[in-house]
C-alpha cells in the first residue's frame, strides 16, 4: 500500500506512471494498491525521486490474512484486495 501527500507543488505526473508502471491500481486518489518485490525502503525510494522535499509518502506490506474493510473507494479495491490480501 502506498500512500502519498504532495503539499505545495502538485505534480503527480512522474508517480503516476511509475505506479501504473508497476501495474498498481489507486481505490482512492492518493493511495495506491500493487504486487511488488522488495523492501519497503527501496519502493520509497523510487518514488521518492518523483517528489518535492516537502512531500510525504507512506509505504506498507500487507500481507495476507490482514483485515481489511472499504467503504467509497473506486471498484478495483475490493477485487484488489480479495486476490491479494485475504487468504
């Protein structure tokens, strides 16, 4: 799960395409869910590079058998979710 805040200067550009480079699908406008390999620092890091200073990211493993609840979030999530987070 990945979740970012741009503050001052909004260019989501170079995040978006990296994200949907990875094949990640977004429930909600600045989260993102995907199946990716590696540390959690790494992923922070590459999208770091497509940030301002004063921006601020979150990145977090789920791992199956998490618990999980939606509500308002675009109709990919819950199908995102059953595949990949309930076990």
């Amino acid at each position: 799960m990945i979740s970012y805040d741009l503050r001052k200067v909004r260019n989501y550009d170079g995040l978006i395409k990296i994200l949907r480079g990875w094949k990640c699908i977004s429930p909600l406008k600045s989260l993102w869910l995907g199946t990716l390999t590696g540390p959690a620092g790494t992923i922070r890091d590459l999208l770091r590079a497509q940030m301002d200073s004063d921006d601020g990211l979150i990145v977090v493993e789920l791992k199956p058998g998490a618990d999980w609840a939606l509500y308002k979030t675009n109709e990919n999530a819950a199908a995102w979710l059953q595949a990949n987070v309930t076990p």
